[in-house]
C-alpha cells in the first residue's frame, strides 16, 4: 500500500488516503467486534452452565418467576449495545478488512458476521417469542399449571441457546483466527 502521499498522483490521493485511513481502522474495530462476540458467547455460555442448570433445579415457581425477572431485567441498554454491536462490529470490520486488501482476514470476519447473524435469527425466531410467551402467562401466584408453563419453555428454550452458545463461540473463534491473520498482514 502506498503510504507516502508525495508519490501519489494528486487525483489518487483522496482514495489512497481514504483506504489508508480504514486500512488503520480495521485492527482495532476488529478487536472491538471480539470483544463484543466474546461477551455474547459468555452470557450464553453463563446460562448453559450454571442458570439453566440451577434454575432446573428448583421448583416450578422459582423457575417462572426467576426466569421472567431475568427476560426483563436483560432488556437494558447495556445489553441491547453488546447485543447488537457485536453484529455491526463484526460487520464493518469485514468491510474494512476487504477493502483494505486483506481478503483471508475479511474472509475469517466475514464468516464470524454470519454466524453471530445466525445467533440472532435462532434468538429472535425461537428465544424472544418464548420470553414472550413466558411473559403473557402473567403473575406465577396466579398461573394454575405451573409445570405446563414450565415444560413449554424450557425444553426449546434451552436448546437453542446451546445453539446459540455454539455459533457465537464460532464466531469468537474466526475472528481470534482473523486477528493472528490480521497482524501477520500488517507488520
């Protein structure tokens, strides 16, 4: 890449600048987008291994009550910008990596991006509804079937977010592969 501007013909030194300036830009967006993956396949992964588990292990009550705290409780800002930074993160830093040249890193980012997307499909088209519907069975002291609430929620529930757990720790793993790649790149 050219980097000293005096040899670039006037007319080509916007773009040169320009793909310079992504070209800085993408290693540390990249490192963002881990970091946001990272916490994503962790609060999943916390789930899978100890709340799901230790929820299972109390009474029908505690499991409703608990888990509709939880759904609410998750709905906060904090959340919401790990939730979807993680996909824009990933995303721009794709962008950045091809149009800077590096196709194996963009092609590793890439894949990364399409695997947290999928995450996001499986949460929006199977976790969220049944949140939802956890929601819409109301107060547990006034649910008269408890264990058939229950047992509707969290067979799937809990399925898909192992799905959930394996997609994002994918993903985590292809963009700490892009990230070797993208620092052999540029030394």
């Amino acid at each position: 890449m050219i980097t000293d501007q005096s040899t670039v013909p006037p007319s080509f030194s916007a773009p040169v600048a320009a793909a310079a300036s992504g070209s800085r830009a993408a290693g540390p967006v990249m490192v963002g987008a881990t970091i946001a993956m990272g916490l994503m396949a962790g609060l999943f992964f916390a789930f899978d291994v100890s709340v799901m588990p230790g929820l299972a292990a109390g009474d029908d009550r505690t499991y409703v009550t608990a888990m509709q705290h939880i759904n609410k409780s998750i709905e906060n800002g904090v959340f919401g910008l790990v939730f979807v930074g993680a996909l824009v993160a990933t995303g721009v830093a794709a962008w950045l990596q091809h149009r800077a040249g590096r196709r194996r890193v963009a092609l590793w980012v890439g894949a990364a991006t399409l695997l947290y997307a999928v995450a996001l499909l499986v949460t929006m088209g199977v976790n969220v509804p049944l949140n939802n519907e956890l929601a819409a069975a109301g107060d547990p002291a006034q649910i008269h079937d408890l264990a058939a609430v229950r047992e509707k929620f969290a067979g799937t529930w809990v399925a898909t977010n192992m799905l959930r757990t394996a997609l994002c720790t994918a993903g985590l793993g292809a963009l700490a592969r892009a990230l070797v790649l993208h620092g052999r790149a540029t030394r």
